[in-house]
C-alpha cells in the first residue's frame, strides 16, 4: 500500500531564510511525487512533481524538491522565504508504472513565515 | 477552460436528509475523484472514476454514491447525510493517471447538524 508522512504539523520560518518541508513516502516500485500548496478557503494548487531523472525538481514560486530514493524523501525547499508563502503544504505519491493507483496525500503541513 | 467547477460552495444539511454535489471539467480529463478534507486528517480520497462508467472507492467510501455517464461530470450522491460527513469535499481531475498532476476544484463546504 502507498502512504505518506509529512512530519511536522507547523513549521515556522522567519522571512528571508531557507525553508524545508519534509515528507517520506512508501510506495511499491518508483514513485511519482508530488506537492501541493493549499491557501485558506481555497482548493488545492500543484507546485512539482518528481517522475524521473534529475533529483532535484524546480516548481512554482521558487519552490524545489529534492528525490531520495534511499531515505524515500521527498523535501520540498525554498532558498528564501516570503510571508505570501505561508499555507498549508501536502505531498502526494502514486505508484509509477501502474495503472490506475489514486494519489495519496500526506496530512500536510502548515507553513508560517514570519516577518 | 473553466478549469474543475463544483457547487454549490457551502450546504447546510439536517441529518438524514440527501443531496449530491456536483463536479464538472471542461479540460477532457480521464480521471476525476471526490476527497474529503478534515482537519489533521489530510486529504482522504472517497471515490473515483478511471473513465466514464467506471469508477472505484477510494478510503473512506461509505455513505456515498458516485457515478459517471459522462466524462466531464462526477456527482458525488450523500445517501443519508450524518454528522461525521462535515466537512470540505474537494473534486479533482487528471488526464490519464501516473505522471499528470490533479487539477482541485474550489471546494464544497458541508456541514451536516
């Protein structure tokens, strides 16, 4: 079965420094992986996703995330943060190479920069 | 392209009562699906459909009813409404599933006395 785990429920970061988002994942076989990013009282916006290739992935709003396979992570990261970046962030894995597995969402993880 | 639309936004229903929500994309997607969001629960999928006529339970299926005669449209149907169904109900498409990322919907917010 897939799952996902995205560790912490907050994160806090002040404006301008780096941040990170962490989520490992289980799945049968290669992964797809994806994350989202959810503003209040609004639907759900893709940001990346990790198919193959290059390890590391750029998105939307400067966002990045960085495959690895041998720890199963999949950490989304931000060189410097802006307060507009606050919102709750979820991580999602589908078994690649298979029909028709759902995606599963992790719990998310809500982001609060500080200015 | 209006994207994923769903309605209505909010509903207010007594327990027992029915109703189906409604979803719809214009964008000639294969797959859609129904989730529910609950706070600290994440995303938990209800349903979905691969294509028109088929569909499938997703997690947390029970005391809901889908269907999918055409391939822009996914109703989701609440039999018996009860109060463990409020929530946020979140429709999302994709073209044929693995590396297509999900297009979400805006949301229905359901809430069930």
């Amino acid at each position: 079965a897939q799952s996902v785990a995205q560790p912490e429920d907050q994160v806090n970061v002040a404006e301008g420094n780096p941040l990170t988002v962490k989520c490992t994942y289980s799945v049968s076989g290669n992964p797809y992986l994806f994350w989202y990013v959810q503003y209040p009282n609004r639907g759900l916006q893709f940001l990346l996703k990790y198919i193959t290739g290059d390890n590391l992935v750029k998105g939307s709003y400067g966002f990045e995330a960085e495959f690895n396979k041998s720890q199963t992570s999949f950490h989304l990261k931000k060189p410097s943060a802006l307060v507009s970046d606050s919102a709750l962030y979820f991580c999602a894995v589908r078994a690649g190479l298979r029909g028709n597995t759902p995606l599963v969402f992790g719990k998310g993880t809500r982001l609060s920069v500080i200015a | 392209n209006a994207g994923v639309t769903q309605t209505p936004k909010f509903q207010v229903l007594k327990t027992g009562q029915s109703m189906t929500l409604q979803c719809a994309q214009d964008m000639n997607h294969e797959y859609m699906s129904w989730y529910r969001q609950d706070p600290g629960m994440g995303l938990r999928l209800i349903h979905y459909s691969v294509g028109a006529g088929i569909t499938d339970q997703g997690e947390v299926p029970n005391g809901y009813n889908v269907s999918r005669s055409t391939t822009e449209d996914f109703p989701l149907r609440l039999l018996s409404a009860a109060p463990s169904q409020t929530s946020v109900y979140f429709c999302a498409s994709s073209r044929r599933q693995g590396p297509n990322e999900q297009f979400f919907g805006p949301g229905t917010r359901l809430t069930v006395l």
